[in-house]
C-alpha cells in the first residue's frame, strides 16, 4: 500500500513542459497538484454563484443524476488534457489520492469509471452550464468516464471540488470563446481530459467570544444543553486545535466549581460525507473533548460520558455553509 500511494504522489511531480504550455493566464488551484505531462488546455474564473453538485447515482439515457446538491461560492473551472497512456481509471485514483492529501473528504464517486458514456449528458446538465460558462462541443466519444465530488473546510472556508475524467476514443475538438486561447482544441485518440471545478464559498464567519462558566450552567439550568463553538477541529480529524483551550478552560472551571454536576459531551458533524464517517467522526471528537477534560483539568472521568451523534440531530438545515457550520459543534448535555 506504502509502494501505491508513493506512485500516486510522485505522479503530480511538477512539469515544466506543460506548464509552458497552458492557456495564457491559467494557474493550479492552491495547494493542488496536476498529473505530470497534463497541461492546462482551459480556464476560467467565475464570481460567486451557485453550481450543482451530482450526489446520486443516475443514468445518461435520464438525462443526468438522480440526487444533487447546489452549493455556492466563487468557481474555478480548470480543464487539463493528459497525454496518451494514461487510462481514465489511472488519472481517478490519482486525483482522489491528491485531494485525500489535502484534506478533502470524498462526498460522492460515479461507480468507478461505470463504462457509461455520460460525458456528454453530464457536460451539458452539470458542466459547461454551471455558473453560464457554456462551451461547445464537437462529438467525440469517452470510452471510461470517471466522476467524483470532494468537500473540505479550510481557515473557516467550505470549498467543494468535482472531478470529470474522460478517456477519447476518437478524434474530435472543444471550442471555447476564450481570452488568449484559439478557439477551437484539438483532441486526439488516447488523450484524456481532466475537467477540475473549484468552488470557493466565502469565509465562515466564526463567533470567537469565549462563553463563560456562568454562561453555561444558566443554559443547564434552564433546558439542560447547551452548544458550544469554540472547540474546533480540523476537516475530517478528532485533534482539538490549540484555538479551543479558552472554551475548554470555561468547562473545566464549570464542573471544579459545580463537583455534582455530570455530562455528556455530544459530538455533532453537518451531512457532508457519509453517514457512518460522520457517526464515528462525531464520536472521535466527542471522545477527545472528554480526554481532554480528564487528561489536561483532571475531570473524574465517571462524571463525563462522550456520545457522537453525526449529522442526525441538526440545528438547521444543511443547505447553506453558515448553516453547516452551526450543525458542526460539540453539545454539552446534563445527565
């Protein structure tokens, strides 16, 4: 496995070559890789706007997928060709393994490179119509088409990321009305495209006033929870950051000065990502929270207990990514 995931890396090794050779103005994505030998054959930057997500299974012949999700925020759409000899299925486990490096977390995959020639179905309905950046095609034929769809939050900043990869089997062209591009690209046997939509919401504004103590045992007092934000994590990981240690002390002086008081400290996830990730996901955090109350404040630990409950007990719905955040937390429950 070791021997795998070093192949996967070592094959976005920088090229010198094909960045050369990109449209005039295109750039990777930050803290994104490019399969070595790819080069940038479109670009374009779009203002904020909305761009459908595929979430579900479907079928060409229906038109497109059966689930999808609409997100919103700033999009980047890349379009890399990758030289014969590569197979789509190659390039797929590639970029999954990239995105997996940075952070991200898989939120959807087409049944790996399914044999449907949905490229231009899915094009049309999810693609080039997002965000109006329409293209025109001449017909070609994709002997695999690969599709996956990853979501991270970095620096309080939701970005979700698709990836379309289609392996040609004819010969046939793509035209773009572009600054510094002609208008129509060549596309030859063998190639394949990698098509990469980045879209950038804006940054979730994060409430940093530290509740108080006094704060938290008035809300025990009254209803008998209460949800805090100030203990955060990093996408997709149990470790607290050092940021919490405000909110964590608050705690900690709530239960030395209260020594009859018992809690279970619920862990809260939104509904990116699978629902069994989510669960264990909730449950690693709310678990490091008491470990923490033990380890670092000396808490009894029979007077905590940790309890993850993934994204089945939202606060508000899952549809835009302030709402997300506030799902996102760590409930504390009188017991």
């Amino acid at each position: 496995m070791r021997r795998l995931a070093l192949a996967l890396i070592l094959a976005f090794a920088p090229s010198a070559a094909a960045r050369a050779a990109d449209v005039a103005g295109a750039k990777d994505p930050l803290n994104f890789k490019r399969f070595a030998g790819s080069e940038i054959i479109h670009y374009k930057t779009g203002a904020y706007d909305q761009y459908i997500m595929a979430r579900g299974p479907g079928s060409a012949d229906a038109g497109g997928f059966a689930k999808s999700q609409t997100v919103e925020g700033a999009i980047t759409r890349l379009v890399y060709r990758v030289p014969a000899g590569h197979t789509a299925l190659e390039l797929l486990r590639n970029y999954e393994q990239m995105l997996s490096a940075a952070g991200f977390t898989q939120t959807f995959e087409l049944a790996p490179c399914g044999g449907q020639d949905i490229g231009p179905v899915f094009l049309g309905k999810y693609w080039w119509q997002n965000a109006g950046m329409v293209g025109d095609q001449s017909p070609f034929q994709s002997g695999m088409d690969c599709y996956f769809t990853a979501n991270a939050t970095q620096n309080g900043q939701d970005i979700d990321v698709a990836v379309l990869v289609s392996a040609l089997q004819n010969q046939g062209s793509l035209n773009w009305p572009h600054p510094g591009q002609k208008d129509q690209v060549s596309l030859n046997p063998g190639e394949v495209l990698v098509g990469v939509d980045v879209v950038a919401a804006k940054a979730v504004e994060i409430n940093m006033v530290v509740v108080q103590a006094a704060d938290i045992a008035d809300a025990l007092a009254a209803k008998g929870t209460f949800d805090l934000y100030g203990i955060l994590f990093d996408v997709d990981r149990t470790d607290i950051k050092p940021e919490s240690a405000k909110t964590l002390d608050q705690v900690a002086a709530l239960l030395k000065i209260d020594r009859t008081l018992k809690l279970e400290v619920a862990g809260h996830t939104d509904n990116t990502g699978e629902a069994a990730h989510n669960m264990a996901l909730s449950q690693g955090r709310a678990q490091a929270v008491v470990d923490a109350l033990v380890k670092q404040y000396g808490i009894d630990p029979g007077r905590l207990q940790a309890k993850g409950y993934g994204d089945t007990e939202p606060v508000a719905p899952n549809d835009t990514d302030a709402n997300k955040a506030k799902n996102r937390r760590v409930e504390l429950k009188k017991v």
